[in-house]
C-alpha cells in the first residue's frame, strides 16, 4: 500500500470526482447527514474534529475517520502548504464504520464507573 | 516456495441457515448464537492484500460486473443515490457509464486499503454527474439510515457474509421505497474441480480432510433468501463461467488477487508443501485439457430484488375473482376435448 507516497495522498479527494465539494466541508456533512448512521445503534452520528472520528452518542462509541498521513521523512512538516493539504483530507476523510473499529468513549467509562477500566479499546 | 503455493480457496456445496453444532460459535465473551462461518476479520486483511494485488482489468469479474449492471438498462427508474458494497468495487465503478442514472455513488467496503486505492484513482474516473463517496463498512452492520438509498449493488461480495440474510435484510431497510437490490454472489458449482482435487489430495497425504472451500448459496437457497428477506418480484438468474488457467497454481493467484481465499474459521491453518503439490498435480491429471491448462468453473447467481412499493404488481385478494375457471372452460373448452 503507498502509504508514505507523498504525490499519491495529495490527489486523495480532490477534484470533481470525489464528493464534488473539493476541498469543502459540506460533502463530508452532507453524506453524514443524510445518509451515515452508527452500524449498531442505527442513530445519527456527529463529527468530532478534534479526536477526528464520528461519534454515536446513544452507544457511546467513536469510528475513526481514517485519513491518509505522509511519513515525516518525505515531508516538509512546517510547510504552511503541508496544513492546508491535511485539513483537506480531513474534511475527505475516509469514515471507517466497521464495529471492531470503534472504541467506548472514555468518558462514557469514567463516568460509569464499575466497566472495566483495563483500556478504551473495545471490539464490538 | 510453500508461500508461493499459497493455500486452495474454496467452495463447497451446502449452505445451512440455521445454527449447526458443528460451526464455531463466538467465544470472545460475546456469547451470540449468530452462526459463525467465515473469519470477517481475516476477510478484511485478504481484502487488503487484494488491493494491493488489484493489477487492473479481471476479465472475470468484469463480465459479471457487466451482467450485474446491464440489468440497470432493464428498469425504467433512475436511482439517483446508489451504495455499493464489497466484492468488486473497481470494475462496478469502471463499467457502470451512467447507466442507472447515478448520481451519488456510495463505496462500502470492509478493508481500508481497497477503498483508499480507489479513492486514489477516483480522479481517473471523475465524471461531472457522478458524485463518489467512500466508506468503510461491513455488510453485517449497514451504517445506512433507512430508506436512504435508492439502489444497492453488490457484485461478488455477500458470499462471505455470515448472515446472508441478515444482510440483505438491513440492505432492503436502507432502500427507499420501490427502491432496488441488485447482488451477484458465487454459487454451489463454483470451483468444484478444486474441491474435489483437494479432498483427493488431502485423504492421500494426510488422511483425512479440513474444509477447505467455504458453503456456498444454492439458486433454491438465493430465491428463499429474496423472499425471507422481504424483497417483492425476486428474480435468480444463473450464470456459469469456465476460466481457463496455465495451471492450478495460477487458478490459487487470480483467488489471491480477487480476495477470494479461504476464510473459513475452521480452516487448516496449515498447508503442508506435499498436500499443495499434490493437489495441483490431481488438478492437472483429472481436470487438465491436452494443451496443458485446467479449467475452473465458477457458477454465478444474480439476485434482483425491490422493496415494496404500492405502485408495483402484486397478485389479487383471495376471493377477488370476477370469473371462475368454469367460466373459463365453458368459453375455451368446446374447442379442445
């Protein structure tokens, strides 16, 4: 997988063919919205951009949106035009929605107090 | 080498809908009694590595990508939004050239890496009235609000499922009304010379056999499912293919770079050198044409199914009748004896 490719991840959801917004935040919202629910719950799901991840309040568990990083080494990390290129990508993002992927929300543990503190982690 | 061999896929013949004591429940702590045939999580990795395989044009699975979406031409409705979910996403999106009047197309796919490569060749196929999206989903746990979408389509993929209906059924709570189910999946004549040359070799070299081919769907079995899962006006059509291979080991690469290898949970996780060899070289001699290759059968079922919709047909109200066969007869039946 071309992971570290840096050209490669720069086409990533860009342009006419992928969401049509390019490079707007309403596709992701859009899709979100209308169509993407929890996998298990079946309730509305609502963007977290600071832990990047779509999270279903009623179950209490957060699903990666999975965007595509370059490696440190082919990148000029400090490029100004390095940021406006991940927010991009975030706003694209790839939503990953399949149950094992998702975690209980830490807070849902803490505040329950008597779940088993052993890790966030948890396959569904 | 024993890695090039790589391990037979599988298919075999029967498919149970209700639980057996001989397939793995889950023990993870989870106790479910949802039947547990297939390693979903080995699937995703397979399905990684078929992405990074995917080399370009499968004549296979094209042709049954066509099939599948020429069926499209067939209906006079649009779905403007359609999903489509796992199996061969590349040749769907390659080969649909607006039919179906799409113009929002959801990618669903259990593996990360595939629905990242087709993101990254999006731009390849960007099209101004299609809009793409990519998610990563099961097809177990459809993260679809219902009546979202107006088509789903799946080729090749819902084989693999261990509920198969439980699938289908969350696939027709996403569709709209009137809304249609498009699916192929392979059938129980699929790969049956694999099958046998694996249970031959396998009783010589080791005495005894492990499943190594996964059950497949009979088309009685797919025309019960339509039904089960709610689906009106259900149509099963069959259709077999026979691939031709320089040799069984190039049948076990084109599995490999399809996805299509075994998954089952109680697989043999280990392939001795000798079994693999073994099975070719009974591939080859039962199996084998003059010039060297061996063919391999692949039965595909095509699924068609809609939601329910008052404006489709439906047969009359028992006793609705406004004539009777008497009356029938009375009026046909002078003509003939």
């Amino acid at each position: 997988m071309a992971r570290g490719v840096f050209s490669l991840l720069f086409r990533t959801g860009i342009g006419s063919g992928s969401g049509g917004g390019g490079g707007n935040g309403d596709v992701f919202g859009k899709l979100l919205s209308d169509i993407l629910v929890c996998p298990l719950s079946r309730q509305a799901l609502r963007y977290c951009p600071d832990s990047q991840s779509l999270i279903s309040d009623s179950i209490g568990v957060s699903f990666p949106v999975c965007l595509d990083f370059p490696s440190p080494g082919n990148s000029h990390s400090t490029d100004i035009h390095l940021l406006a290129e991940l927010w991009r990508k975030i706003i694209n993002g790839i939503p990953c929605l399949v149950p094992k992927d998702g975690k209980i929300l830490e807070d849902q543990i803490k505040s329950m107090g008597n779940d088993d503190s052993s890790g966030a982690d948890s396959g569904i | 080498m024993a890695r090039a061999l790589g391990r037979p896929l599988g298919k075999c013949r029967f498919y149970s809908l209700t639980p057996s004591s001989s397939f793995c429940t889950e023990g993870d702590g989870f106790q479910s009694s949802r039947v547990k045939i297939f390693d979903r999580d080995l699937k995703r990795k397979q399905r990684d590595r078929a992405a990074w395989l995917m080399k370009g044009k499968d004549e296979f699975v094209d042709s049954v990508a066509e099939n599948l979406l020429d069926r499209l031409h067939d209906c006079r409705k649009t779905f403007p939004t359609s999903l489509c979910l796992g199996g061969s996403l590349e040749a769907v999106r390659r080969l649909l050239h607006g039919r179906g009047g799409i113009e929002k197309l959801i990618m669903m796919d259990m593996s990360f890496d595939m629905i990242k490569a087709l993101k990254d060749t999006d731009d390849k196929y960007s099209n101004e009235n299609l809009e793409t999206f990519y998610v990563v989903g099961d097809e177990e746990f459809l993260p679809m609000k219902a009546n979202s979408v107006d088509l789903i389509v799946s080729c090749l993929g819902l084989h693999w499922t261990n509920d198969l209906l439980g699938a289908m059924i969350q696939s027709r709570l996403a569709l709209k009304p009137d809304g249609l189910f498009l699916a192929s999946i392979l059938g129980g004549e699929t790969l049956k010379e694999l099958r046998i040359a694996c249970t031959i070799a396998q009783m010589e070299r080791e005495g005894g056999i492990s499943p190594r081919l996964s059950p497949l769907a009979q088309v009685r079995d797919a025309g019960n499912l339509l039904t089960r899962a709610g689906f009106t006006l259900p149509g099963v059509d069959v259709d077999g293919y026979t691939v031709k291979y320089d040799s069984a080991l190039e049948l076990i690469e084109h599995l490999r770079s399809m996805g299509e290898t075994n998954a089952l949970l109680q697989r043999n996780h280990i392939l001795k050198r000798d079994t693999a060899l073994a099975t070719a070289a009974v591939y080859q001699s039962m199996f084998g044409h003059e010039d060297g290759t061996v063919p391999a059968t692949f039965q595909v079922m095509y699924m068609t199914g809609w939601k329910e919709h008052p404006s489709q047909q439906k047969a009359k109200r028992r006793g609705s009748a406004t004539a009777s066969f008497q009356d029938i007869q009375r009026q046909f039946g002078n003509n003939s004896s």
